[in-house]
C-alpha cells in the first residue's frame, strides 16, 4: 500500500512540474500601444492582427495561434521571445503579450511602417 502512494505522490509532483509556472511580469518589460485590432481569416480560420506603437515605431503583428475576437485597443507589456537578423536587410520578431489575468500570447510581426 505505501508503494502505491508513494507512486502517486512522484504522478502528482510530475504533473506540476510540467504544467509550467506563471508568467514573471519583470520579464515583460516592452511597452506595446495597440492603435487598431483586426480579426483576419486564413484558410477558414481567424487570427487577431493589430497595429502597434513599440518605442515609437509603427508595426503590424498577428497572433501566431488562432484566436476569434478582437484584442482591446490599450496598452499592454510584452518580451521578445525571438529576433531573428540572419541578414542586415531583413528580420523575423515575435513578442508575448502579457495580459492581466497573466494569461500570455504570442504575436509575429507582420509589418512595419514609418
């Protein structure tokens, strides 16, 4: 019997090492305004896309998950999860959004504007 529980307890402490840990809203240190927010279809599904200002600069992201509503025009925090320059000339971005309910999601830019 104490075998069994023992088993158990490795099963439940596994699991929570897995699940992952809340977002660390230090790491989350990009100011992102959203100025317009689009949902977009791509082969019958629907994606957010939206303009931004980060550090003044104008830019277009879209949500790499699909997502079927419209993200609030507001300011959010966000990090850079990845920025790619295998060239000068060009570059691949993505930042994650934090919400307030530390729920996080991830966005590709898709654009940018002067």
């Amino acid at each position: 019997m104490q075998k069994v529980s023992l088993v158990a307890l490795l099963f439940l402490f596994s699991a929570f090492a897995w699940a992952g840990s809340n977002p660390n809203p230090a790491e989350y240190n990009v100011s992102i305004h959203v100025t317009a927010s689009h949902m977009v279809r791509e082969g019958g599904t629907f994606y957010q896309k939206m303009e931004v200002l980060i550090d003044g600069k104008k830019y277009e992201l879209q949500s790499e998950a699909p997502a079927d509503t419209l993200l609030s025009l507001s300011d959010y925090k966000a990090k850079i999860v990845r920025d790619d320059h295998k060239v000068a000339y060009e570059s691949f971005k993505v930042y994650e959004i934090l919400f307030s309910d530390q729920k996080t999601r991830r966005f590709i830019v898709v654009g940018q504007t002067e």
